[in-house]
C-alpha cells in the first residue's frame, strides 16, 4: 500500500507530478524535496518550453487556467515548428500541428500528392495544411470544436518561460517544499537541515544528474545522435512572436528557437568533434534509463530520457509517464506494475529516439562531415523499416507507443526531400480531373479560412497577453 510518495526535484518535472498526484491520489501524501542550481527537469534546453497541442488540455484536466498561465510565463501560441538546413544548406520545411490535405475515397492526401508529382506538378504538402499556411502568414485563432468546419483540422501547443511555468504548477499543488535535497541513503532523502524524509516510493525529477536512479543503468543514443554539447540563451525581442518555433541546422549541430512575449528562449545544440568549446556549454547524453522504475524509485523526465527537443516532446513524454504511473498505482516493486511501466515507458522513448534521429538520417547537407556520417549511419530496426516502406510505397507503420502519427512522420520526410519510388495504385483509378478539383477545392477552403483568422497579435491582445 502506497500511502507517502516522495518526489526529489522541484523544476517543472517536479512540480508536475506533484499536481497530477494530488488531484489524482488525495488519499497520499506528497512531498517534494528541491535540489540546487538551475531546472534541467526536462533537459538543459533553454528557458523556455515548447508543447504539443494535448498539453493544454492536460493543463485544463488539472485545474490550469492556460490564459492565467499565459500571461505569467509571457507566453505565445504554436501551430507547428519551421526547419531550415535539415534538408539542405538552403531548405526549409514546416511540420503542422493537424491535418494535411484531405483523402479522396480511400486514398490518403500523400499518396495523391505523389501520384501529381509524377506527372510533374510541383505540390508542397504544407500548402495543404491549415496550420502551416495560418502560421507563415502570422494568424492564430483557437479551433474549432465542430467537426464539420475546417478550423477543427488543426491543434495548437503553447510557448511558455521555464520558471513562470514551474511556480504555476507549484502554486496549483497548494504544496510548500519539504526542504533542500542532500542524500539519498537507504531508501530515505536526508536534507539540508539535517532532518530525514521516508516514502513507500520516490520520483526521480532531478533531470540528468538522476540523484536517484544512477543505478538504473543508461542505454547511450550517441552513435545516431551527434549533439553532446548544449548552450542555452535568452535574445530580447520586441514585436509580436511568430506562432512556430524554429530549428535551425548549421554545420555541427543546430539552434533552438522559442518564441515568448519580449524574447526568444534558446539552445544551441552541437557536437564537440565538430566545433570548438563554446562558453557556458553543457555536455548532455542523449539516451534512456534501461529501467526507468527501479525498486522504490521511477525516473522521469531528463531523468528518464534525454533527447534533443526538436519538437515539443519532453513535456509530453511527462504527461503520459505520469498518466502511466497513476494507472498502474498501487504496486509493489516486485510485482508486474513496475515491469509494464517499463515496458511502455521504453517503447514511447525508442519511438521518439527514431524520430529524432529521422532529422538526422534524411538530411541533405552535404560536403560537412557531421552530417554526411550521420546519412550513411545504420539506425534501428524499426526506423529503417519505416524508411523502407515509405520510399518503397509511402507508408509508414506505427508501433505500439508511438507519439507522433503517420501524418507526422510523413511530414518530415516529405520535408527532407524524401521520396516514394511507387504510390498507391489506388490513386491511378482517381481521374485527373477529379485530383485536380480537390487539390483546388483543400486549397480554396484553408485560403479562405486563414484570411479571416486574426493576426496573431490580435489574438494576443485580445486575450490580454500583450498590451
């Protein structure tokens, strides 16, 4: 029986867990005890988080007001992330957060998309996509909740200052800190002033020092993912920001862009071999806990897993840890709750591994060793048979913990430049009058959409985020 739950690390990993343990566990106690220096909870990424679009209902499922925290974490709204240098020196791409395209009978919109580029008409598929084109002409409105209207065809993440976003979650708690980490010593936390604190389990939220769980072991991602140093940065910015992040690609590595009101959170990841030290550089290892519940004790967050954010990932890796973790509570260490939780914890951070590394593989700068060593690299076995069916037939196979959906990963690789050698046979019974009608029909009705949305700048002041 579960009746006291420890919680080390008080970042915004921390005080997440605490908020979704109180209202989901009332019966036991929490405590959470702080460590010292800066909240690397979720990785030393910058100062600011960038989320995808089921945080905010995760935000709303546990008593956050989203525009309360807007307006304390000097947030902005995301449609998606833009990428420049990943496909080439000059390319760029956008990776929306809803639907692109539409299916014509049974034919998904890639598969027309490929069928019309074999008959050389030049198509992007981000044109086809409601949230890419509201996000390069600078729009945002919240969705729509009818099905039938084309505004539901999108989703939207939040921006959001580290700290402002920690002290909201801590406030939602109604907790005060149980005091300063100094120990772990036999199954208890001894603290600064000297006192002990015991729990029947602890959470790890120490971020990659695992002050708990450096016994766990630690599966290196290193040899597909070649950034081992990170640089985190603030730029003051005026004006409105853009409703996108951005990952930017350069010679050994690539620059992470956050957009808030008043600046931009940052990160310049980079791969030492391949650049001189910066300063202030902090060495990561990218990679995951081989068990991320071990005994007493489950790491999450940058505890758990540590990969580069190239999309609003680690938030959401928490979310669903923790949705885990009180679905399988109470569990005994050696009973099979804590081998399942294993399980699926490993499977959604292999998945999320592939898909950073699918940045990597597909790239397209070439004459830069960096990143030609990284296109001739063997990757994992279900990546590279995702990469085999999707240049044999277009298709792309889920596995069982998969965060991102078909969609997604087709919208990266068709960013990359990656092509199907055949498309679905499907497509040839489609006559081309009726492809071209509803090529025209997706473009007129996200056109039309976007140009009566507000500015994004509008939809800030209006919701009393800027002045």
């Amino acid at each position: 029986m579960i009746r006291r739950i420890g919680i080390v690390g008080g970042g915004v990993a921390g005080w997440m867990a605490a908020l979704a343990l109180v209202r989901a566990l009332p019966g036991v106690r929490i405590d959470l005890v702080e460590t010292e220096g800066p909240d690397w909870s979720l990785g030393p990424f910058g100062p600011a988080e960038a989320s995808l679009p089921d945080f905010p209902h995760w935000l709303a499922d546990h008593g956050i007001d989203e525009r309360a925290l807007l307006r304390a974490a000097r947030g902005s709204f995301a449609l998606g992330s833009a990428f420049s240098g990943w496909a080439g020196q000059a390319a760029d791409w956008f990776l929306p957060f809803g639907t692109i395209g539409a299916p014509l009978a049974t034919t998904a919109f890639h598969q027309l998309a490929a069928r019309a580029r074999e008959a050389s008409q030049p198509l992007r598929l981000a044109d086809y996509s409601l949230a890419a084109i509201a996000a390069a002409s600078g729009r945002f409105d919240r969705p729509s909740e009818d099905p039938r209207s084309i505004l539901s065809s999108y989703g939207y993440g939040l921006h959001l200052d580290r700290a402002a976003l920690a002290d909201t979650l801590r406030a939602a708690t109604g907790l005060a800190p149980a005091g300063s980490f100094r120990a772990f010593v036999d199954g208890g936390v001894a603290l600064d002033d000297g006192t002990r604190i015991a729990a029947d389990l602890w959470l790890d939220c120490s971020g990659p020092a695992g002050l708990l769980s450096g016994g766990a072991g630690w599966e290196d991602w290193s040899a597909w993912l070649p950034c081992d140093r990170v640089v985190e940065g603030w730029t003051p910015a005026e004006g409105i920001p853009p409703p996108y992040g951005h990952a930017g690609a350069f010679e050994a590595g690539w620059q992470r862009t956050v957009p808030l009101i008043g600046g931009q959170g940052g990160a310049l990841f980079y791969a030492s071999a391949h650049l001189p030290a910066q300063p202030n550089a902090v060495a990561i290892a990218q990679g995951r806990r081989t068990r991320a519940w071990t005994g007493t004790v489950v790491a999450l967050g940058a505890a758990a897993a540590l990969v580069e954010p190239l999309h609003g990932w680690n938030l959401a890796l928490l979310q669903n840890a923790l949705a885990r973790l009180v679905a399988l509570l109470p569990a005994a260490p050696d009973g099979p709750e804590p081998a399942e939780y294993n399980r699926l914890t490993a499977e959604e951070a292999d998945r999320v591994r592939d898909f950073a590394i699918l940045h990597y593989k597909t790239n397209g700068r070439a004459g830069e060793p960096m990143w030609d060593a990284a296109r001739a690299m063997p990757v994992p076995e279900p990546l590279g048979r995702k990469l085999d069916l999707f240049e044999s037939r277009g298709r792309v196979p889920l596995d069982e913990g998969e965060l991102f959906a078909a969609e997604d990963w087709i919208a990266v690789l068709d960013g990359q430049g990656i092509r199907p050698r055949r498309h679905d046979a499907l497509a040839d019974a489609i006559p081309e009058v009726a492809l071209g009608q509803h090529f025209a029909r997706i473009r007129e009705l996200i056109l039309d959409a976007v140009r009566a949305m507000p500015h994004h700048g509008v939809t800030l002041r209006a919701e009393g985020l800027m002045p």
